[in-house]
C-alpha cells in the first residue's frame, strides 16, 4: 500500500462507498435486478502500523449475456498488481463452482475504494474477494463489522498473511468490532493480538475456510 489514511477517513470513505453503488448500479441499467455487496478489506503499508482499510464494491448484473459470467475489474483510487488480479480471478472461479444453482450469466464488477489512490500487490485480500463472490452471486449481504483477511486457497481454505496487528488497528479505526484471520494466526511470536484484541476493543477469530468465514461474514451457510 502506498497510503496513509488521513483522521476523517472513515466519513469520507463511506461517502465514495456510497456514490460508487449509485454509480454502479446506474451502470447496470434501468432493467436489471442487479445485486451489490461491500467487501471489506484490510491492508498494511510500510509506512507505519496503522493499517489502511479498502471497500470492494462487487456488482452482478444479472443480465443474460454474457454466458458464461464475466469479471470486470474497476479502478477506481486502488489499483490492483498481478499477484492480486491473479487471485481476484481465482476466487471468481471458487464462487462460481460453490453456487451450482446460480445461472452465471452477465457481468460481476468490482470497484476497490479507499481514502486516497492506492496500490495493492498483496494476496491477503483473496479470502474475502472470495466471499464477497459468492455472496453476490447469492444475493446475500456481508454483515457490517465484521472484517476478513487471508489469502485464497484452490481448495477453500484461507492461508497466512502478514501484518495481522497492522490490519487488525485498521479495522478498529473503522468500527469494525469483530476480525477474521487465518486459522493458526492467532498465537505468534512475532505480535500479541490478545492484548491488541483488548486494548481496541475488538473480537479476533480464526478461520481456516472459507465456508467458516461466510457464515460469520453473512449469517448464512454455505
């Protein structure tokens, strides 16, 4: 990440959060029943410990063509590297295959918004792309407060990733009372997140799949 987050972030974040669903949604068309969802996602920069938190704005448009579905990357204030476009496009096709019932036609579109332009060439944002898919493929929200990080794996699971104090202070900052990371995570020699836990104020879980984090993401099973 190539930002720090200035102290009024979070107001001004959820004001481009806002206008970006208008603004996708305008994109679908008047005609189509399009679903949104909004994908937290937490990042580390070297800067400092602080942390730097992302909205993804997924949208399907339900529409007939194309067909098979299609994913659209937009960027708009976060650009995303290889690594991460790599593993967007593994989780879309980890969606799909999970919701066998879903007719995949159209076009998914994902806008990553953040405070100020920003750079992502990490995979830890992998774990909650892949949720976000599947709920919008569902038609199914992602609860409020409750954050992901972890890489996608082929399988489901959710591998390691870096910096969890970092992004775990980003998500704090936000509101965001319950964190999700990687199973194994939690005790580390190299942080204390049951102090950091305590001194924020906040719940961190671990989860090894991805059907563990939908169902504390959403509510719902997979």
């Amino acid at each position: 990440m190539s930002a720090e987050p200035r102290p009024d972030s979070r107001t001004a974040l959820l004001g481009v959060v806002r206008a970006a669903a208008t603004f996708l949604a305008l994109a679908a068309g008047p005609a189509t029943a399009e679903n949104i969802v909004e994908v937290p996602v937490l990042a580390a920069i070297q800067a400092n410990n602080r942390g730097v938190f992302e909205v993804m704005m997924v949208m399907w448009d339900q529409k007939p063509e194309p067909d098979p579905v299609a994913l659209r990357w937009h960027d708009a204030g976060v650009s995303l590297q290889d690594a991460l476009l790599d593993s967007m496009a593994h989780a879309f096709r980890y969606a799909v295959d999970r919701t066998p019932t879903v007719r995949h036609t159209g076009t998914v579109s994902v806008q990553g918004l953040a405070y100020a332009r920003t750079s992502t060439d990490g995979t830890s944002a992998g774990a909650a792309m892949a949720v976000g898919f599947i709920a919008v493929l569902k038609g199914e929200p992602i609860l409020r407060g409750v954050a992901l990080t972890g890489t996608f794996q082929p399988d489901g699971r959710i591998g390691p990733v870096g910096a969890v104090p970092d992004k775990i202070r980003a998500a704090a900052r936000e509101g965001y009372r319950t964190v999700l990371i990687p199973a194994g995570q939690l005790v580390d020699p190299r942080w204390n997140l049951t102090g950091l836990a305590l001194e924020l104020n906040v719940t961190v879980k671990e989860v090894a799949t991805i059907d563990e984090a939908y169902e504390l993401m959403t509510g719902r099973r997979l």
